[in-house]
C-alpha cells in the first residue's frame, strides 16, 4: 500500500496542531477583539481605541493606555502558555483578571499577523515587534525579527492584520464583514457599559466618525445610555443583591415595565468577563412575562461577582460560558431582586395615575 493509504498513526505537524487550536478560540474576528479588550483591561488601561477594516478580517487594531509590555518580554509574548497573570494551577481558582492561560496572543499569531507597538512608563522609546506562528518575525523579508524601537506613547498597540489568511475555508465562511462589524460593535458596547472608568472608542476604517465613543468618566447610566438610547436608558431601574451563603454580588440595570422590545438584550459579566449563559436569559424572561405583553421582551445588564473559588472558567477553550457551584440559587435570587423592584415601579405608576 502507497504511504498514503497505511493506517499508521502520525503525529500531526505542530504548526498544523497550532493553527487548529488556535481556531478553536478565535472563531471570528469579534473574539480576538475580545481577548485584545480583555488584555487591555488587565494592562490597567483607562482608554481604548479600536480600529477595524472589512469586520475585522483586513485589520483590528487596538490602542491602550495600560501599563505597557517590557521590552524583554517581547520575545516570548506569543509562546503559547505565556501569561504574566498564573503562576501554578492553583491560582486558576483565585485568579481576578480576564486573562489566565497565555493562549489569546499566541493563537492570533497564528492565524494573522500581529504587530505589537509598547512602551512601559521606564522605557524611553516605544518597542514594535511583528510576531508569526508564535515567534518574533521579521517585518520584511531578511530583515532582524528583534524588536525595533519607534516612538510611541505609553501603552500598547496590538494590530492584527489579515486574519485566517492561512485558513482558506474559515476566510471563505465570511459572507458580510458588516455582519462582522456589528458584532464587534456589539462587544465593544457591552464592555463600554461594564468598565466603569475607561473610555472607548471604535472607527471603522474610511468612516469619518466614531461608530462607538464613551468617555472615561461617562456614569453607567450614561454609557447605556450613548450605546443603546434614551428609549432603553430612560426606563431603566438599578438593583443590586448578594448571599453571603452562595459567595456572591450582582448589580446592574433593568428595564421597567414600560419598555419592551422584540428579543431580550442581556449584558452579562461574570467576574468582569462578557459571558453567556441561557439559563439567566431564560429565567430573566420568566421573571419579566408577568410584566409585559406576551410578544414583549426587556433589556438587562447584570454584573455578577461570584467567589472565584465557586466558579470554573476552565470549561471552553473561548472561556465564552463558566460554571458556577450553586447557580440555581443566585440566578433565582437575582431574578426576585428583579421582580421586587418591577412589582414596586408598577405599584406606584398605578398610584400616580389614581391621583
Ligand atoms: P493572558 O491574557 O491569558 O495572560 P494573552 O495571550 O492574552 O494571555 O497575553 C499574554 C501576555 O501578554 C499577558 O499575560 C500580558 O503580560 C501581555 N499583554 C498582552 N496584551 C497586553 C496589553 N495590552 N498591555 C500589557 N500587556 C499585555
Ligand atoms: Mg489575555
């Protein structure tokens, strides 16, 4: 039998091996964006810029104003398993920033090209380095791949240009780069809500306004606000509730019983971290169809803090769900929270209009 045809167990190429995973966290380009956000966060940062050509497949580029990468650091920055944030497994189940495992940078440099722009407080230049399959690459062909130095404010500049240039059929699965874009602005607005403090903004390439511009001492209020409209931001109720006995703390912002809308928009954090969870969105709607019309559904941003201890971010490699001990109990806590505060505003509308 032709080699070919054996069946002989090889071992797969590591590049190849690389790439596959790097595919399995960065999916479309609203995920590297997140990982790129979620970094500058951790980096301290109280300004983001993003930049994004064709949905994020000709660029994304995002600027900080963080606390920047050392020079030194530079060369290992795309290792897979390379964090500054965990020094043994342990520390997975007190870890506090968004990013824990080393893989965001390494995976992109995988699939794009990835130019890093740095400059830490201490340093008295700016340091650019083009990073390809987890190494330091040249920025031509033949030149040095070391680091250059380059003027630059203090942060980081993290550009990824051409994404799955190297994977044909993932390229060839993007019909629109609008639809691309509008899920990138989508993440972008959930974080502009979630960090208080930072200022954001997002262009898209050619246009000359911002697509999304918060500043960085805009109040939560006001970040909905500017992101989803007076008609949601001006029906909205704060609640906050906590059990010591469940290791947890949520607050956010709800919609009344005056405001309705087609499908349910949740904002959800869990520890800081845009996540998804269809058992809250079910049981949020639960709690609202006593409230609105059958067809009617409400908008809710909720931040929940849950004792690190409790919770397993570790479940998927895109850390887009985690688990958490006790969910049936938060979740229902926080739904009654909710339904008190619905019942209250609809109680004193009903007094108001018999006065
Ligand atoms: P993780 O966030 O899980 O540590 P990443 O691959 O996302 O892994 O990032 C690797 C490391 O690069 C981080 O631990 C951090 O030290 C550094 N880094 C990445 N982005 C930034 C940034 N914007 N500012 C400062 N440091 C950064
Ligand atoms: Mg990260």
């Amino acid at each position: 039998p032709s080699s070919t045809e054996d069946n002989i167990p090889r071992r797969i190429q590591a590049n190849v091996v690389n790439k596959i995973a790097a595919g399995e966290i960065i999916v479309a380009p609203v995920h590297a964006l997140k990982e790129l956000i979620e970094n500058a966060v951790d980096a301290g940062a109280t300004s983001l810029e993003v930049l994004v050509k064709d949905g994020g497949l000709k660029l994304l580029q995002i600027t900080d104003n963080g606390h920047g990468i050392d020079k030194e650091d530079l060369p290992i920055l795309c290792e897979r398993f390379t964090t500054s944030k965990l020094k043994k497994f342990e520390d997975l189940s007190s870890i506090c920033t968004y990013g824990f495992r080393g893989e965001a940078l390494a995976s992109i440099s995988h699939i794009a090209h990835l130019t890093v722009t740095t400059k830490t407080k201490n340093s008295s230049c700016a340091w650019r380095a083009h990073y390809d399959g987890g190494k330091l690459s040249p920025a031509k062909p033949g030149q040095s791949p070391d680091p250059k130095p380059t003027a630059g404010r203090g942060g980081t500049q993290i550009s990824v240009e051409d994404l799955f240039y190297n994977v044909p059929t993932r390229r060839k699965a993007f019909r629109s780069p609008s639809d691309e874009y509008n899920k990138i602005i989508d993440m972008i607005g959930r974080y502009s809500i979630h960090c208080a403090g930072v200022a954001f903004s997002c262009k898209k390439h050619g246009d000359s306004g911002t697509s999304i511009s918060v500043q960085s001492q805009a109040s939560t209020l006001d970040r909905i606000r500017q992101i989803h409209g007076g008609n949601v931001a001006n029906e909205l109720i704060q609640f906050s509730a906590a059990d010591d006995r469940w290791g947890f703390k949520a607050s956010g912002w709800a919609t009344n019983a005056n405001y309705h809308i087609k499908k349910t928009t949740l904002l959800l954090f869990i520890n800081n971290r845009s996540v998804e969870s269809s058992n809250i969105k079910k049981a949020v709607e639960q709690t609202y169809s006593a409230f609105l019309p059958k067809s009617g559904h409400p908008f809710v941003y909720l931040s929940l803090e849950i004792d690190p201890q409790r919770v397993d971010v570790n479940i998927h490699p895109t850390k887009r769900e985690v688990n958490f001990l006790n969910e049936d109990e938060i979740i229902q806590c926080v739904c009654e929270t909710i339904r008190e505060k619905l019942a209250a505003v609809d109680t004193s509308r009903t007094f108001m209009t018999q006065t």
